[in-house]
C-alpha cells in the first residue's frame, strides 16, 4: 500500500521508497526514512497534496511522491 491510498487520521510505519536518488534524498531531508511512522493529517480535494505528521512536524507531499512511499498501516 502507497501513502497516497492511506486514508486521513490513520497511521503507518515506512516500508521504502520506490524512485531515485534525489527522490530519497529529499524525503530523507523532510524526515522520513524507512522504519519511521507517519501520520496522515489531511488529504487535499480533488487529489491536492497530502498533508502528513512526521516526528512532530508537519509536511505536504504531492500525490506522485505520496504514491511512491510504501507503507504499512498500523
């Protein structure tokens, strides 16, 4: 399951990121990593960003980036 199919208000632990290396290292440099649980705070209408909760903070992911982090719901 991708991040962009988790629903708002439900968690999930990061199981990988499917792109290149600019891709990870920009997720890298918003906090999240493998292994880290992110949050779902809010998704965006008519397929707008998502709005996700990452060791405290809060940060917005497009919906193509959003589908290519696999995670596993908690």
């Amino acid at each position: 399951m991708t991040l962009a199919q988790l629903g708002a208000g439900r968690s999930a632990r990061v199981l990988g990121v499917e792109g290149g290396w600019g891709l990870r290292r920009n997720l890298e440099q918003l906090g999240i990593h493998p292994g880290d649980i992110v949050a779902v705070a809010r998704t965006g209408a008519f397929h707008g960003p998502i709005l996700v909760e990452v060791h405290g903070s809060r940060v917005a992911l497009g919906r193509g980036v959003a589908g290519r982090i696999y995670v596993e719901p908690l």
